[in-house]
C-alpha cells in the first residue's frame, strides 16, 4: 500500500522509491526554516503593527530593514557589532519617527493612495542614498567572533551559534511585542487608539505622537531584522528588494494587523521554502502517485512543463500561490480581521 503522504521521495534506475526521510535531516531543515522564518517575523511584525495602528500599508519598511544593516555595519567598524545591535535600531526608529511625524502625517488626509506612493518614493530614494554613500559592492558585515564557532552538528550538519542567536532574538521580540499589547496600559492605550482615536484624545492622551511612536517602534523592528541578518544574508543595496516582496505576502497570509498571523506566516513560509529546495521533489512523482498517466511522446504534449517541474525550482513561488489561495478562500488571512 502506498503511503498516504510521501515524505521523500528518491529516483534510483529501477525507478520512484517511497522511503521515509532521515530524521536528522529534517531536524536541519526545521531549524534552518526556522531561522528563516523567525527572521521574516522580525521584519513582518514591524509592518504589521504599523497597519494594525494606522492602516498604512509602508512600502518602504524593507528599505528601513536595509538601513539597519548598513548603520550597524559602519557602528561596528568602531564600537563592534554589539553596539552596533543597540544603536542602528535606535537611529533607524528615529529616523522612522521622523518620517511619519514630517512626511506620512501630512499625506494621510488625503487616503491610502497618497500614502502609498510617498511610501513607494521614500524607498526608491532610501536605495539611491545607500548607493551614494556606501556604493553598490556588498559590504564586509561578519558575524561578531564571539559567535563564530558551531553549536552543535546533526549527522554531520554542523548549526552555527549565530543562528541559535538569531533564534533567541527573535523569540525574544515576539514575546516582549505581544506582552507589552496585551499586557501594559501602553498596549490597550495603542489598541484602543486604532478603534476609538477621538475617544482615546478625550481621555487626555496624544494619539499623533501615540501614532509616531508606533511607526518609530516598527521601523526600529525593521532595523533589527536588518542588524542580525546583514551578517548572513548579505549587506547591500538590493537586500532590501530581495525581502520587500515577501513580507507583503507574509502579512497578508497571517492576517493584515495580527501579530500572531505574522508569526505563523512566517514560519510556514520558512518551513516551505526551506523543505522545497532541500528535497528534488518532482511534479512528475506527485502527479503519477495521484493517478495521472504521463503523456507519451511528453515533448508533444500540452502540459510538458508542469511534468518536468521541480520543487526546488518552483520554491520561491510557494509562498505567493499560498497567498492567492488564502486571498480566494480567506481573504483576512489566517489570523486577521480586516480584508486584503
């Protein structure tokens, strides 16, 4: 009897063998998922609470990721990099801050649109800048030394400490998110702004300035994810187009304003892409096993591409048809409120 899910699937000349993944391999698969994933997170969660606070989808977040990067690169060339960890989101916060209190507020009155284009503006002059100042080569930001060595090894796949790192601040941020909007007189004050903001100005308090907070504290999140992953992704002028497009699609999976939409999108989309190319699945495998029969002569058919498709091939296009699925059948994502 064939089993029910297949969990690896290997090519031998005798033909498709059904055998069951090693489990050292996936436990590799799923930490490096989930480093992916939590890193995803970090830049996802600042985005999300912005819109979950103003409505304001910011196209140029990825370009505030990009700009922690390259402040901690130049911090860390005289302080090091763990001064660089604390001051790059600080500045990257305030500059965020300043951005919506002299640039975003003054658009906001005249609907999305307006917001959309002085945020899509702001990011294409955020990557001329870089380029002026630091120039279009990748810049040598390397993992502190005090990292630099190997946590531990599964079956000879060695996990480097910085990742474990990576992990722990991630975590950390999440929980210390969710506590602060669910637990302090902050976070009902933030909530209760986003519902009720003429109310909440009654009651005595500055919901502008709560506003510019908000965008500050995203922005500083983005410069977080930049500041921990310059060192392994790369620093340069295009990172923050590699990672733009995805955080949207994380949003809108996990459910625009949703702070645990944006954790479990982001694991999944780092736990898909990451088994996807780990494992050369074939559409050919997939699509025999379900009952279709191959085509033959394969080269005159219609449908000869998607028989020769490979799931590494196609793993960087999982999460985008994730999200047309989730927009057809859940438009408010997974976790959300509001419809994308």
């Amino acid at each position: 009897m064939k089993p029910l899910i297949p969990e690896t699937w290997i090519t031998s000349p005798q033909g498709v063998l059904w055998i069951t993944a090693d489990m050292d391999l996936i436990l590799v698969n799923l930490i490096d998922g989930l480093v992916t994933g939590l890193l995803l997170f970090m830049l996802s969660a600042g985005l999300t609470l912005i819109f979950s606070m103003m409505g304001v989808l910011n196209f140029a977040h990825a370009s505030f990721y990009m700009l922690g990067a390259y402040f901690a690169f130049q911090i860390s060339l005289y302080l090091g990099f763990w001064m660089g960890l604390l001051i790059a989101p600080l500045v990257v916060g305030v500059l965020g801050a300043g951005v919506e209190r002299y640039g975003l507020r003054r658009v906001h009155q005249y609907g999305h649109v307006p917001e959309l284009i002085f945020t899509f503006g702001l990011a294409l002059l955020i990557e001329e800048l870089v380029q002026f100042i630091w120039g279009k080569n990748q810049m040598p930001y390397a993992t502190p030394e005090v990292l630099q060595f190997t946590a531990f090894s599964i079956a000879g796949n060695s996990i480097p400490a910085y990742k474990i790192f990576m992990i722990f601040i991630s975590i950390a941020i999440f929980i210390g998110l969710l506590y602060v909007l669910t637990r302090t007189r902050v976070g009902m004050i933030i909530q209760a702004a986003l519902t009720y903001p003429k109310t909440v100005e009654a009651l005595g308090h500055n919901v502008p300035l709560i506003f510019m907070g908000v965008f500050g504290v995203g922005t500083a999140l983005a410069g977080v994810a930049g500041v921990i992953a310059g060192p392994v992704l790369g620093t340069f002028p295009g990172m923050a187009f590699v990672l733009g497009s995805i955080v949207f699609v994380t949003i809108v999976i996990g459910g625009l304003g949703s702070l645990w939409g944006a954790l479990v999108a982001s694991l999944l989309i780092g736990w898909i892409t990451t088994f996807s190319k780990a494992y050369n699945l074939r559409m050919e495998d997939l699509l025999t096993w379900l009952g279709f029969t191959k085509p033959e002569p394969i080269w005159d058919s219609a449908w000869r591409d998607l028989w020769s498709i490979t799931s590494p091939q196609i793993a960087d296009i999982l999460p985008y048809i994730l999200m047309v699925l989730i927009l057809i059948f859940r438009p408010y994502g997974l976790f959300g409120k509001r419809d994308a």
